[in-house]
C-alpha cells in the first residue's frame, strides 16, 4: 500500500556518534555557563586580574633612579636613545607632535627627574606607554638627564 518505489526517509536513525556529540556539547555549555557566569558561580575576569595585580605590587622591587645631570656622556647617549625611542611622539626636538612638548618648564606630571623617570618608566593614561620594560631603568634615567638638559636651555 506505502510502496511507491522512492526510498522512504522515515526510518533512518541518528549515529549514536553524533547523539553523544550533541549532548556532550550541551552538558559543556552548562557546566561552562555555571562556572563562569558571576551571578551563578561568583568567579569574575576582574577579581583574578586585582589578585594578579596586588601579587605583582607586592614582588615590585623599588628602583632607584641614577642621576645623569650634567654627564656629557650620558646626556649623548640619552639623546641617542630619545631620538629612537621617544621622537616618533614627541618630535626630535621635543617640542610635541603627538605627545606633549618636553621642553617646557613645568609639566604635567611634573619636572623632577624622577617624575620624569616615573613617567617615563610607568607610561602615563592617553597613549604614553610604560617603556621600563623595553629599555631598562639605566636607560630612561639617560633619557631623563637629556630631557633635562634640554629644558635648561
């Protein structure tokens, strides 16, 4: 009476191989869902990150910034080091491009060596990288004696 000579769909079965795909994928999604939602589970991207950050704080050593006012040699190598890492922002001769004029007499973050060491070192919000890890403190301290030596002109 059903034989019309097509194959008939009906009683195809699904591979057990895909059933247990399907469900095993559900049974992650909720167990994911659970674990990582902070209303069900508590867990927070933010908290992990303010425990990271207090356990770096603590290891932070305290570094001592060296005064290179008024070496020669230490200024010539700061201007060195300006000129290849800081001059793409703040111009070669530090008057500002897209970072601010170095040059003037008091700045934003202030005008101390060491505040400039600081700045420097740590970055500042709106674009000014930290570069302590990419050149040393020796190094910005250099840099620092060279700024200052062109702000007493």
């Amino acid at each position: 009476m059903y034989d019309t000579g097509e194959p008939q769909e009906g009683h195809n079965k699904i591979p057990k191989g895909w059933l247990l795909f399907f469900f095993g994928g559900i049974i992650f999604l909720i167990g994911y869902i659970v674990s990582y939602t902070p209303a069900i589970s508590g867990w927070s991207f933010y908290k992990e990150f303010d425990k990271e950050m207090a356990s770096a704080a603590k290891s932070e050593k305290s570094v001592t910034v060296k005064e290179y006012s008024g070496d020669k040699d230490a200024i010539k190598e700061g201007k060195e080091i300006y000129a290849n890492t800081c001059a793409p922002c703040h111009n070669a001769d530090a008057t500002g491009g897209i970072g601010p004029n170095l040059t003037a007499a008091t700045l934003k973050y202030g005008a101390t060596p060491k505040d400039i060491y600081e700045s420097i070192a740590k970055g500042r919000p709106n674009g000014m990288p930290a570069f302590l890890p990419q050149i040393g403190s020796e190094k910005i301290s250099k840099v620092a004696a060279f700024l200052e030596s062109l702000r007493k002109k």
